[in-house]
C-alpha cells in the first residue's frame, strides 16, 4: 500500500497530516502455523515540525510486526 498526502504548499511539514506511507504485509503458512510479517514506514520531509501530534518532530517512524498463529486443540484444526 502507498500514500501521499501534501500540505498546500506540496511539502510534508506535519508527519501524521501530510506525508507518504508505505505499508507491506504478507502471511505464510507450514502445516497448521501460519505466520505473519508486516513493515510500515511513514516519511515526512526534512522540514517537519513539532505539533501536538508529534512533539519531538520526529520525520521517519517505522513499524515492523511478526506473529503466529495455531490452533489450541484438535477441535480447533478442524473448525477454525
């Protein structure tokens, strides 16, 4: 997934208003395990700035996930 959203002066001054996300997920599955794994990057630009929202003015939060899934019980494999 991607998205890009800019100020009306066509910069990425605030992080979480104005900026590109990047977003990329995927799932495996070995038997009855499935796994999981998603990376989400929002960039803003190099003049962002500190609001209420982000107020250390950071510019690039990155979110990285990695789960797993299997069934409790024998019930489980067949039903869920």
């Amino acid at each position: 997934m991607y998205e890009e959203i800019r100020d009306a002066n066509g910069s990425f001054a605030d992080l979480y208003a104005t900026s590109r996300e990047y977003a990329l997920g995927g799932a495996y599955q070995a038997g009855s395990v499935k796994v999981r794994r998603l990376q989400h990057d929002t960039l803003g630009g190099g003049a962002t700035i500190a609001t209420a929202n982000n107020p250390t003015a950071s510019n690039r939060p990155e979110l990285n996930w990695l789960g797993a899934a299997w069934p409790a019980t024998i019930a489980d494999r067949h039903f869920g």
